[in-house]
C-alpha cells in the first residue's frame, strides 16, 4: 500500500514538472547599454606644393670646349654640354631606317651606346666630319655571331659638300650617321676634340 502511494507522488511529481518547470526560468538581466564611439571630424591637410623647377635655357652657341655629346634618336636631337654655359640643342638627321641599333654594313641605322670621338676630318665628303669608334669590340662581335660585317664609318657630319650652301637635306637621309646643319657642325668642330664621349639613346 506505501509502494502504490509513493509512485503515485512520484508521478504526481513528474507531470507537475513536465507541466510547469521549464517555464519557471531566472530573469536574465539585460546588459547594459554603451554609448557608440563617434569618430573625430576629419579635418583636410593641405598638401605642400612641389618645388617649381626652372630648366636652364639652351644656349644659343657653344662657346667652350664640348665635356659631352648626348644624341637622342626619337627625338631627332643632339644636347651638347660644354664646360661652361648652357647646353646648346640641335635637331639632327640620322640613318634612312633609324629605328633600331645598327647590326651590319648597309643597314641605314644609327648606332646606340657610349661612344668616343676619335677622329676629325676638315677634308670630309661632307661638311666636317667628327667620327666615332663604331664598331666596338662588343659590335664586332655581335656582328660576327651573325656572320655579317659591322659596318663603320660613323660620324656625326654636316650637309653633303655638293648642296648649295645653307640648303638643308629635308628628313633621315645618312648611312647611319648624325647630320646637322653646316654652322652647327662648324660650332661643335670648333670645340669637340678627340676623346669626347658621345652617347647615342634609341
């Protein structure tokens, strides 16, 4: 009879539990609210201006001994640097197919790279010639890997002694040389001497 009554509360127990525990919960406090960081105003900072450059004017003749002889093909222009003055600027004419460096004899291209004047001609085809040391040995040698010849006689001259003087040979008119007008050529004769470093960019 006490075994009949004690599973009767025990299941008395039970269906209370199932009926009415779950839902008998502790309060969970709510957390606490925080005040959202808002971000400085951003305040613009002034960039500082560049430095206004002046390049120096080309100078309207060379009148001291050529230090260096800078030839720029696509832009058709020779800047001389000379010891004391300004540089001085020519337009030039090159090889009747400038573009590229020369590889052989016949080509039509002016040479690229560091250079020396290595002769002077007042007796040239042309009017005054200054020559250069192509081929290098790194020339000859590139030539010969290919089995063709280097090539030579570059100079940097004027116009062809048979025009009429002060007629210009319009546009790339050389075998590969540098053409400038005869009172240029006569300037940088004057004052170049052998030795002269000549470099040549494409």
């Amino acid at each position: 009879m006490k075994l009949i009554a004690l599973l009767c509360l025990l299941a008395a127990g039970w269906i209370a539990w199932t009926s009415w525990g779950p839902a008998l919960r502790l309060p969970v406090p709510a957390a606490p609210s925080l005040p959202v960081p808002v971000p400085p105003r951003s305040v613009p900072v002034p960039l500082p201006r560049p430095p206004h450059l002046t390049l120096p004017r080309p100078a309207a003749r060379i009148t001291s001994d050529v230090q260096r002889i800078l030839i720029e093909k696509g832009a058709r222009r020779m800047t001389v640097f000379q010891a004391e003055g300004n540089p001085r600027v020519m337009q030039i004419a090159l090889g009747k197919t400038p573009r590229g460096d020369k590889i052989r004899q016949g080509d039509g291209k002016t040479p690229e790279g560091l250079f020396r004047i290595d002769r002077r001609n007042a007796q040239s085809r042309f009017h005054l010639s200054l020559g250069l040391d192509y081929p290098r040995p790194q020339d000859r040698k590139r030539a010969a890997a290919q089995g063709v010849d280097p090539g030579g006689d570059i100079m940097i001259h004027g116009q062809p002694n048979q025009v009429a003087e002060g007629y210009k040979v319009k546009g790339d008119w050389t075998d590969g040389c540098i053409a400038l007008t005869n009172p240029e050529i006569a300037e940088l004769f004057a004052h170049a001497r052998i030795g002269t470093e000549v470099e040549i960019r494409p």
